[in-house]
C-alpha cells in the first residue's frame, strides 16, 4: 500500500470543506427562490442535513456505502469508525482512510438536501428529518455502495460515475419528483405569485456552489494530480457553457437574461459534468453542459405547463441533468483523459452507454421505490403535510417559530412573474 502523501491528503480535507461550503450555498440558493414566510424553513432543511447525517454517517452510514460486504450493501464492520483510522485504505491509498470518510461523508449530507427543494412551503419540518435519516441509509448508502463500495454490483459492471451523476444527482433527482407527487402541490400553486423573493441570495447561493463544486469533482480524484486537474477544468468549463446556453435560450423565447437563468444554467452544467469530470477532455465538458442546459430548459417548460409541483424544479435540474451527463459520459469518455477510466461509444466501445443506462436505471428505481415507502412510514408516524392554515401563515412561525424577516414583509407583494429563469409560471396566463 502506498504511503502517506501530506499533499494529497491537504487536498482530500480542503475538498472535503468545500463540499461542506455547497450545504450552506444550496441553503441560500433555495432560501431565495422561496417566498420570504417560508425562506428561514427552506434554508434550514439544508443546514439540518449537516446535523442529522453528519451523525448517522458515522454511526453507520461509511460502513453501509463502503465496507466490504454483499455486491448490494456493504457490511457493518465500520460502523463507528471502528477499524477507519490515520492508515489508508483501498479508496485512497494515499490519504488516511478518515479523510476518505469525511470527504464521501459530505456527498451523503448534501445529497437529501437536494430534495427539499421539491417539497418546500408544504413539508413537516420533523417528517423531513426523519425522512432525510432514513433516506440516507435506505438509499443513498446503498448505491453509493452499487458504484463506489468494493464489489459493488454497478461498480463491477464498470459503471463510470466520477463524482455523483447516479449516486447523488440522479438519487435526489428522482426521490424529488417522487416527494412531490407524493406530497401534492402547494395550495395556492398556480393560484398566486411565487416568484423568488431574493434573486440577490440566489446569486450567492449559485457562486457559493460552484465554488465548492470543485471541491465535489476535482476532489473526487482523491488526490493531488493530473486527475484532479483535469476535472477542475471540465467541471467550470461545463457550468461557463450552459450558463451561456441558459442565456441564449433565454434570449430566443423572452429576448430577456435573467439573473435566476444565469444562476439556475450554471447550476445545471455542474450537475451534467459530475458523472464525467475526470473521464473526458474539456471539449466534451463544451457539449455536456449545453445540452445539459437545452434538456434541462426544455423539461422545466414542460413542467411549468402541468400540474406537478416540484417547486424548485429539482427534477428537471439534477434528475434530468444527471441522466444526460451519465449517459454522455459513456458517450465521451476517453483512457486517454484518464487511464484508470474506460473508452466510450466515440472511441469504439458502444456498450459503455448500455452499462452507464442500467446505473442510471437502477438508481431510477431504488430511489423512486425508497422515496414513496419512506413517506409513507413517515405519513403514519410523524405526519407529512402541514395544516392549511400553517401553510397559509408560513412555515417559518409554524414550524419554527421565527421568521426570516422581522419587521417586513419582504417580498410578499412580488408580482405575477416567473422563477427559475423564465421557466416557472406563476400568472394564469400563458407564457409567450
């Protein structure tokens, strides 16, 4: 086994701060695009995740995804960390086998947060953390287990995924479409304005996860080298080009940029290039994140049209966007970007795209299933849907008795208008 590296394992614990940093960037990327009565609750149901699954993983939750067990689920001999010391393991053989756990153990927190932004102004706050705790160790360890863990069933189909496409944005994706079926729609969705009440928080919100997002990818190589570079580059190049993607799209049907379509494109490509950062050239990165962009644009008009209430469109943004960077990872992937990966369908091996289709699925079907069993047994325990007339209040004072903004009603008095970048309608008339 390789010794030590104090350079790799610097890089390994800074990523793991800037993953930490995406949380509290989510919080005020969600937090802004909500109505000020429910902005505290919002954020919060990010900020909780760093509480309740930061425990859980180290009580069981590393030892689930990673410990050596069945192709399905990993065994329990890690639970507490026990045996997880300053020695590396098989993970990353140049970094103490805690770093490792406290990098994977930052996926796992941001990961269910993710969802909240399906459910928000509508969920019981102690059903969501019962939710979130469950959700974590009933999905989410055990496919990070299928891709990541040793003997994992995908892992051994050669399932390329470099820093979350399937395990973290196709998961919450999925679990978020299914929460918000689950759940139903706000009561007064498509009823009355919903347009952001702070596109300055979800500026720094977005900037807050892209920062960190490199910490995500680039960390992802666990360690300080060529690798780490490489998905540096792929990962901002991706997230440059659906922003401007965003930008254009947006110019074609409104001939208006929008600050939340800056926020929102960006945040896209971040999510397509996940799958792929360390596997493919910068090139690629170009392609992914436009499409990325044109999928996930394209999906949110679509759903502002029906009557799902996924409110943050989280569906359309991670489950969308993780698919198709899945996918355009067996597409473009290259042992020539890096050799430790696998050649896809432009270097001859078609079948690539048929492996990364079944991680894709099987994440599909895991968390979909998971999702709807868990908010029943949270139905029946603690409840899941707040009273109408909390719901009407706010969730701030109802759930938490507090509120965002003291003294104002910052605002409330927002006009007809569209979130998400000209993609969520709020008005009863038709978009142009």
């Amino acid at each position: 086994m390789s010794a030590i590296s104090a350079g790799d394992t610097a890089w390994v614990l800074l990523s793991a701060a800037l993953v930490l940093l995406m949380t509290v960037g989510l919080a005020f990327f969600y937090g802004g695009l909500v109505r000020p009565k429910s902005a505290l609750n919002t954020m919060l149901m990010s900020v909780v995740a760093l509480g309740a699954v930061g425990v859980l993983w180290v009580l069981v939750g590393y030892s689930l995804a990673f410990a050596p067990g069945t192709p399905w689920l990993g065994g329990v001999r890690w639970s507490l960390l026990h045996g997880v010391g300053s020695e590396p393991n098989a993970y990353a053989p140049t970094v103490p086998a805690l770093a490792h756990a406290a990098y994977q153990g930052m996926f796992a927190i941001i990961t269910p947060a993710l969802i909240s932004g399906a459910v928000v102004e509508r969920m019981r706050f102690r059903g969501y953390v019962l939710f979130i705790a469950l959700w974590v160790l009933v999905v989410y360890a055990p496919l990070a287990h299928w891709v990541w863990g040793s003997g994992g069933w995908l892992q051994r189909l050669g399932a390329l995924d470099f820093a979350g496409g399937t395990v973290v944005h196709v998961s919450a994706g999925v679990s978020a479409l299914a929460a918000a079926m689950f759940l139903g729609p706000r009561r007064d969705f498509r009823r009355a304005p919903l347009a952001p009440h702070s596109v300055p928080l979800v500026l720094l919100g977005a900037g807050l996860l892209w920062f960190g997002w490199f910490g995500f990818n680039a960390g992802s190589a666990l360690a300080a080298n060529g690798v780490a570079a490489l998905a540096f580059v792929t990962t901002n190049t991706a997230a440059a080009t659906a922003l401007v993607t965003w930008a254009v799209l947006e110019q074609l049907r409104t001939r208006k940029m929008t600050a939340v379509g800056a926020a929102t494109g960006a945040v896209v490509g971040l999510v397509g290039i996940t799958p792929a950062a360390g596997y493919v050239s910068p090139p690629a990165a170009i392609v992914i994140g436009a499409v990325c962009a044109v999928l996930s644009y394209s999906a949110m008009q679509l759903r502002a049209r029906s009557r799902l209430d996924d409110s943050l469109d989280v569906f359309s943004c991670h489950g969308l966007a993780g698919m198709m960077g899945a996918l355009l990872t067996g597409v473009f992937a290259s042992k020539l970007a890096n050799p430790a990966g696998a050649d896809g369908a432009l270097a001859g091996h078609l079948g690539q795209v048929g492996v990364q289709a079944a991680a894709v699925l099987g994440a599909a079907l895991l968390a979909a299933a998971g999702t709807v069993v868990l908010l029943t047994l949270v139905r029946f325990t603690v409840g899941v849907r707040v009273p109408m007339h909390d719901e009407i209040e706010g969730l701030d004072l109802s759930e938490h008795g507090e509120e965002a903004y003291f003294g104002g009603d910052v605002g409330s008095f927002a006009g007809p208008g569209i979130a998400l970048g000209q993609s969520v309608i709020v008005s009863h008339t038709p978009a142009p």
